[in-house]
C-alpha cells in the first residue's frame, strides 16, 4: 500500500436544476480506512456516492485516486446502494460470474469466487435467484463482487436500513473487514451511532456543504464537546451552530 492509495475529492458539486446537491465538497479517504459521510435527509449523501461511483455526472470538481483521475470502468469502484439490486434471475454464484466476464477476469475467478462467497456466508445460497434473496443477502452479493473485481473503492449507501440486528453486525464487522484488506470505504448514514462505531474521519454535511470534518476527536474539539460525548452530540451542536 502507497501514500498514493487514496481518493482525493476536490471541490465536488452537482446541481439539479436549482438544487445544488453538493457544493464544494472536498475530502480524501486512504487505502484501509473508512470515512463516514452524515448529515440531515437530503443533505447531498447518496448525490455524492453516485458522482463518484460515475452514476451521475458531477457538474464540476476532481476526484483522484492515487494521483490519477477515478475511474469508472475497471470495477475499482465498488458501490452498495441503499437498495442493493441484483440480476433476480441469475444465481449467486452466476452473478458472480457474470461480473468476472464483464471485468475480464481469468480462469482463477472461480477459486476467488469460492473464497469471497465462503466469507460473506453465501456459499449455503449460492444456487438461489437474486429475485430470492432479502436485502441483507443482496447487500453481501454485492460485496462479494466488490471483493471478486477487487474494488479499491467502497461507496457504501445506508447499509443498516432495513437489516434485522443480526444483520447490522454483520455488515459491521463486513466493512471493517473489507477496510482491513485495503479498501477505502466511504459510509453514508444517518446512523450515527454506526459511524462513531466505524469511521475514523467524519465529515458532516448539510445542503451539500461540508459544516465539519476530521476525526470523531477532533470534531469534538471544533464542537468544544468533552471526550464522554457522542458523534450524535457533536453533530447536533455543529449543525445547530451553522444555522
Ligand atoms: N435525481 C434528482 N433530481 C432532483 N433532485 C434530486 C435528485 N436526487 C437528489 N436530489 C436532491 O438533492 C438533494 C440531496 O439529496 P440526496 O443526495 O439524496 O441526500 P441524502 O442522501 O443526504 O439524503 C436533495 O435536496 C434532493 O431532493
Ligand atoms: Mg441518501
């Protein structure tokens, strides 16, 4: 792992019509860390994830990744959408090897395939239809593709929506896994709890601008907050503070 593993995120802003989404949002997220992304319903979130998973074009801003301008067409970037889709016809172990012809991968896919569909305890379901699986399985399919292409970027949209306490953990000890491997991973939530629990770097964001950011310490600090107060204490005061 370099210095040079890492997303840079400068001055990103997309608008829709008169709504600027996100404006100026500018952050970095290394190679094994997650960074958490919180803020209000509608403060620019999922807009992000989706310009820098190339979903939505950004109006303007650059977004590098080791240097380089981020791409979209390698399997790089990896994104778990709040309502993770998968082909409803196709097995857990086809979709997967559907994203292995699509991203050229060798022969060695299917070893790989194995591993990641072990990890993320899929194997027991590999022969069932996507149309069959609950939204915590179609979240852990999604991931193991992730995993198979190799996505250095994790876009991780809501994840706890929806998923039983079980499941919560799961998804847990999931991302910091994938972090642990090497994957940057940006988390958007409004679960903030789940942020303090994960992230190392926070920004906080509302009506897309950045009102924050840092370590949970160091937002503590900027809040004049105590070390015995919670990310939820520290988002409120900074958001109440910028009006
Ligand atoms: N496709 C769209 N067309 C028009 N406005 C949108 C669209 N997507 C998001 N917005 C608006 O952009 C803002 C940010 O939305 P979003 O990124 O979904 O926020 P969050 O994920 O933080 O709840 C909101 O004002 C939302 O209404
Ligand atoms: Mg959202």
């Amino acid at each position: 792992m370099t210095g040079a593993d890492r997303l840079v995120v400068e001055g990103l802003t997309k608008r829709f019509g008169k709504t600027v989404a996100v404006d100026g949002l500018s952050f970095e997220v290394g190679a094994g860390h997650i960074m958490g992304l919180v803020g209000p319903n509608g403060a620019g979130k999922t807009t992000t994830l989706y310009c820098l998973a190339g979903l939505l074009p950004a109006d303007s801003g650059e977004t590098r990744w080791g240097g380089q301008a981020l791409r979209h067409d390698d399997g790089r970037v990896g994104l778990v959408p709040e309502s993770p889709e998968v082909y409803p016809a196709l097995t857990v172990y086809e979709h997967l090897g559907f994203l292995a012809r699509l991203h050229r991968l060798g022969p060695e896919w299917q070893a790989a395939a194995e591993r990641w569909m072990e990890r993320l305890d899929l194997a027991r379901h590999r022969d069932k239809v996507g149309g069959a699986l609950s939204k915590g399985l179609r979240q852990r399919v999604i991931l193991a593709g992730a995993g198979l292409v190799r996505a250095r970027l994790l876009l991780v949209d809501e994840p706890m929506i929806g998923l039983d306490p079980m499941g919560q953990r799961e998804v847990r000890e999931l991302l910091r896994e994938m972090a642990a491997d090497g994957a940057a991973v940006l988390l958007s939530s409004h679960q903030l709890g789940l942020v303090e629990a994960l992230a190392e770097s926070v920004v906080i964001l509302d009506q897309g601008r950045e009102r924050a950011a840092g370590t949970i310490d160091e937002l503590r600090a900027a809040a004049g907050l105590s070390a015995s107060d919670d990310l939820e204490t520290v988002f409120f005061r900074i958001l109440d503070r910028s009006g």
